[in-house]
C-alpha cells in the first residue's frame, strides 16, 4: 500500500489524487488536507461567480472525493497542525498543491495606502473566503483602476461593473453584492503597461466586457496597431484584439453610466493620497524590439478611490521547503522538490494556464511517485495521522461534513442562485453543529 498526503484541495489537488487512483488503483491510500473546513480551492473561492460552468469541474473532484481510497481531511493547517517533516514520516509521498493564493507585490510608493487592494482579496472578499469577508473595499466611487491585462482584471472589471439582475445565477457572496448594489464607480480604468497585442485577456472573457448592462469599453484607436499586423498573431489572440477594436469603434450617444477605460502603454509607478488612494500615477511607455515595456519620462495622474492590483500571485513559503523566491513558488524541478516531497498546479509552475493545465501536472507526480517509491515502505499512512492530529486536539471536517455544510448553503440560497456561502470560518463550522 502506497500513502499519499496531497496538500490542497483545489484543481492540482483533486487532478493528482485521481491520477494516483488511476494509476495505483487499490494499491493507494490519498488524504487531501486543507487548512480550511471546505474543498476545490480556486474553484470555489478564485473562479468568478458569475462564471458557474466553470464552477461545475467540482463535480468530476467530487467524484475523486467519494471514492473509498481518497479521503479529505479540512480545517487542517500544514505548519501549525502538523510540519511537512511529521508528513514525510507519515506518508510516501507529499504533494504540495497549495496554488499561489497571494497577490505578487506592485513594489511602487504608495501600494500600502487604504484603497489600494490585492486581486487576491478582492476575488476572496466577492467570493466568501473567510480571509476576506470583512475586507470592505471602497466601492463609493466615482474612479476605480485596476491594473494588469490578465483575465484576473477581466474578471474584477466586470464584477465591479454588473448590476443585481447580472448576479443572478451566480453564488457572489452576499455581503458583495449588497456593498455592490450600493457602489457609486462611473469609471474603471484598466492600466496596462503593454500595448493591446501584448494582453493576456481571452477572446470569450474580453468579450463579456460588451455585453454588460451599465457598462460600456472603450479603447483608444490611437493605441491600436495597424490592422494588417493582427495577422500575425496567433489565432486566440487575434479575436481579443479583435474585440479591442470593436471596443475602439465609435458609438451612438451611449447612455449608460458606467465606462471602462482600456489604458494602454500606462506603467504603475507610484499611488499618492491623502491617508487613502486619490490617484495612481503611471508612465507612458513604448515598446521595445524585444516587446517589453520602456518607460518614456512622461507621467500622468489617474484619480483613483479605489486600485485593484491584477498582476500576479505568489505561492507562500512552508517551513522546510526549498522555495524560490524569484518565481515566487516551491524550488522544484519538474514537479520533484526532495525525496518523497513534490508540487504540483501553480506551487509548482507559477500562476499561468487554466484549470486543465493543472491535470498533467497530477499525472506527472503520480508517475514520479510511482517511479520514486516502491509498492510500500511501511510507513503508517492515515492512521498515524489520526493519531497525531487527534493528540492535539485537531478536529478534522470531512468529506461527509462538507456535504452538510453545502446542502446548509443551497438551502439558504437566494432565488436562482447555487448557494449562499457561510463566509466565516465559525459559521461553516456552526453549519455542522461545532462551535
Ligand atoms: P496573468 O494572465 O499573468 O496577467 C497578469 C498581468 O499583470 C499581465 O498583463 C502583466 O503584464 C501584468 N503585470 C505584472 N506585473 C505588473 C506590474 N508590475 N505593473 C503592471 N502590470 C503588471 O495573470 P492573472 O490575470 O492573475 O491570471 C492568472 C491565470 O489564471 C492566467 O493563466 C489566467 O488566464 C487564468 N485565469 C483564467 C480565467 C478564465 O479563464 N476565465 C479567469 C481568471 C484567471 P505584462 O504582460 O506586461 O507582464
């Protein structure tokens, strides 16, 4: 019997306990631990509410999830209920699928202001995470920025922007769409430091953007390429560019009250206000041969109330494990870190690609596992784990919890939504009658 401790229960986590089960069938013992009482990770808590289809994968972990050799083990904290050292006494082999759930740092003056937010919280606070359910981000308006050109500031972009009757079918936490419903922003002004044909924005996502109820997209053509040079982009981004140029096409009198300004060649260099974010200066830049940004000397003020930083995230270090802090992830090669200890999803490569990317990198660490150790090694699995965890008076949430706290959600749904989130740690936990 192999044992296999899977650290994370989002994508990368499910994708590899389910390669382990295809590829060691009876033959494996898989506990998934996650510091929090529920599972699926960015799933739950990164996806977009309003994005329910791509939500649905949970059902295909859930599967994983009910299968007798895998077993969830929530409200379990790696580094302060157990050490990854205790794991690798206890486990063949630790797989680390922690994903990458903090903001990388603008690193410009001013980034600490109040009103100045991480994506990371921002996504956490409208997705119910209990880290963030008291964020109270300053929604009054008039100007927000958001910075980035991923589908991260996409997906805060149209969030910000849509109205109560957009929410519906979706499971945005409540607390959101209230402090939504309230929100006084007339402009969000998107701050790319790049110019369009360099965006990381999706055809689908971008195209969202023009399909919003009180909200309209606008680029500048002055900042657009020459048409004839989109064909030689590839195929994907070709349609993003695409939609840029319907974005930058000239409008009838356009009533709605709310504009979202594409601010191309526009670096971040510094947040100035008075106890609290009033305005983002950022450079104008050009490109250089390379493609990368240059900063041309001149600057200019962007009034901001509130700036949503979209740039990246970082995976947190755990004591004990090789990191590198450059990339911001687990020190790895190939998804190996140390004997018995591997990552996987974002841990392992970095924030990029989507939820299906994460699926090789599962079955590339139950290949690993597979080559690395033997059938057994006798070390005592789950069992040893209860054992500690039960010494120390930890309270494991199960699989079977968890599905109690999700019918308490549904059950408490609004009309035409999947569920209403418990967003704080005391309430999941009350959901299924524990203090
Ligand atoms: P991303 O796609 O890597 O985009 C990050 C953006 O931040 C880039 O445009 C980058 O610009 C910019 N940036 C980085 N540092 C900056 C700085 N110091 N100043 C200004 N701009 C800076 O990351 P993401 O949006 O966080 O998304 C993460 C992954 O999740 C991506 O693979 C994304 O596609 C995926 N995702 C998918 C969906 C979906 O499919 N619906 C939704 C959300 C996220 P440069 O290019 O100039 O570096």
């Amino acid at each position: 019997m192999r044992h296999v401790a899977i650290i994370g229960s989002g994508p990368a986590g499910y994708y590899t306990a389910e390669a382990c089960q295809k590829l060691f069938g009876d033959g494996v013992r898989i506990d998934i631990i996650d510091r929090l009482p529920v599972p699926y990770g960015l799933i739950r808590f990164g996806v977009a509410p309003d994005h329910q289809s791509i939500k649905g994968v949970s059902r295909r972990y859930e599967a994983v999830a009910l299968s007798d050799n895998v077993r969830f083990v929530g409200h379990v904290t790696v580094g302060s209920d157990v050490s990854i050292a205790e794991l690798l006494e206890l486990y063949d082999a630790v797989v680390l699928a922690t994903g990458a759930p903090h903001d990388r740092p603008l690193g410009i003056p001013g980034a600490d202001l109040p009103g100045v937010i991480g994506s990371a919280a921002f996504v956490g606070w409208y997705n119910g995470h209990p880290d963030f359910a008291d964020l109270a981000p300053p929604l009054a308006g008039p100007n927000a920025v958001v910075i980035g050109a991923g589908n991260v500031a996409l997906d805060v972009t149209r969030i910000l922007s849509k109205t109560t009757e957009e929410f519906a079918g979706s499971d945005i936490a409540g607390h959101a769409l209230a402090a939504l419903e309230q929100a006084g922003i007339r402009r969000i002004t998107i701050a790319i430091r790049r110019g369009p044909h360099q965006i990381a924005m999706t055809p689908k996502e971008l195209g969202e953007l023009g399909h919003l109820a009180r909200a309209t997209p606008h680029v500048d053509p002055a900042d657009l390429p020459p048409a004839e040079e989109d064909a030689a982009l590839d195929p994907g981004q070709r349609k993003s560019v695409a939609h840029l140029r319907d974005f930058a096409a000239p409008r009838a009198a356009d009533a709605k009250p709310l504009t979202i300004d594409f601010d191309f060649f526009a670096a971040p260099i510094a947040i100035e206000g008075d106890g609290r974010v009033e305005r983002i200066i950022v450079e104008r830049t050009r490109l250089d041969a390379g493609g990368n940004a240059v900063g041309t000397g001149e600057t200019y003020a962007i009034p901001a109330n509130l700036v949503i930083s979209c740039i990246g995230y970082r995976t947190p270090a755990i004591e004990g494990v090789p990191y590198d802090p450059r990339a911001g992830r687990f020190a790895n090669q190939d998804g190996r870190i140390a004997p018995g200890l591997y990552a996987v999803g974002w841990a392992r490569r970095g924030p990029s690609g989507t939820i299906g990317t994460n699926r090789p990198d599962g079955i590339a660490a139950a290949e690993q596992i597979a080559a690395d150790i033997g059938e057994s090694s006798g070390k005592p699995g789950r069992p040893g784990l209860d054992k500690l965890l039960s010494a120390r008076g930890v309270d494991i949430v199960t699989f079977r919890d968890w599905q109690r706290i999700e019918a308490a959600e549904i059950a408490r749904a609004r009309p035409g939504s999947p569920r209403e989130k418990f967003t704080t740690i005391g309430d999941l936990l009350a959901a299924i009658g524990r203090a």
